[in-house]
C-alpha cells in the first residue's frame, strides 16, 4: 500500500513537472516574440537625414565665424575627441569634406569636441582659409549632451537640415 501511494506521489510529481515546464516553455515563447517587439520599437542612437537635433544644451561656444548674409540651411556636423585616435585620423577626411563646401553653400559646419579644441582648431582653420562658416561647441556636459542627441561616439558626422536653438 506505502509503495502504491509513493507511486501516485511520484506520477503525480513527475505530471506537475512536465506541465510546469510545459509551461515555462511557453512562456518563455512569449516573452522572446515581446522582447524582439521592443527590441524593433526601440529608438536606436543613430542619426539620418533630415533628423531635428537639439544641441543647444551641454556646450559651450568656443570660435565661429559667420558667413554670408544668407540664412543657413543646413549644417554639417563633426563630433571628435582629442583622446579617441580614430578622431585624430580622420581629420584629414574631414578637412577635405569642409574643403568641398562653398561659402555660398548656406551651409555650416559646426565641429563639437569632448575634450580640448585641439583637433576642431586644425578644421577651422581649413574652414576659416575656404570662407566656410562654421561654429566650435566644447561639450561640457558629455552625459547630457548623449542623452539628448543620441550622439556617444567619435568620431561622428551627420548632416542636419536644421538644428533647434544653436543659432
């Protein structure tokens, strides 16, 4: 009789186990299609074409020159950092790159450093010998700066239609 019951006892245990992990299957099934949900709704850092950026909080005017009368339509941007090497090695794309825009262009370049100016000096004086018009922002609150702009890394470049503030 003892043995019959500890039969049932463990049949029984062995049933609550498959349908609990039966159970935890499914569950797991459905927590993978919802995180795969919010991993394709989240808003990644990334900047396109087009996008409205504020970065009139976190930075500090350093040098600019201004350009023709004309309204600015567009602006490129350049984000670097002193320590990153790759910043440092990619100045002379960038020096091209500002070399490409006319002064009549109604473009701006705005350089934005984490660091010391000293890499964003070596483009403004590219852009001051071409008449480009440009602005350099030290980013003095980095943290902040990424939070709003979604901009963390160096170097970056994006070109902005428009920029909210920064006038």
């Amino acid at each position: 009789m003892a043995s019959r019951a500890s039969t049932i006892i463990s049949g029984a245990s062995i049933g609550i186990l498959l349908v609990s992990s039966w159970y935890l299957c499914l569950q797991n099934r459905r927590l993978q299609v919802r995180i795969a949900e919010l991993d394709a709704a989240k808003v990644r850092p990334y900047l396109t074409t087009g996008l409205l950026v504020d970065l009139s909080s976190g930075m500090e005017l350093v040098a600019k020159m201004e350009g023709p009368s004309r309204p600015i339509e567009q602006r490129l941007l350049l984000l670097s950092s002193d320590r990153c090497t790759v910043s440092e090695n990619n100045i002379p794309n960038w020096e091209a790159l500002v070399r490409e825009i006319r002064p009549d262009d109604a473009t701006q370049v705005i350089f934005a450093t984490y660091d010391t100016y000293h890499l964003a000096s070596r483009l403004e004086a590219v852009a001051r010998a071409n008449g480009t018009p440009f602005r350099i922002y030290k980013i003095s609150r980095p943290e902040y700066f990424g939070l709003r702009t979604g901009l963390v890394g160096t170097p970056t470049h994006c070109y902005l239609p428009r920029i909210t503030d920064l006038c």
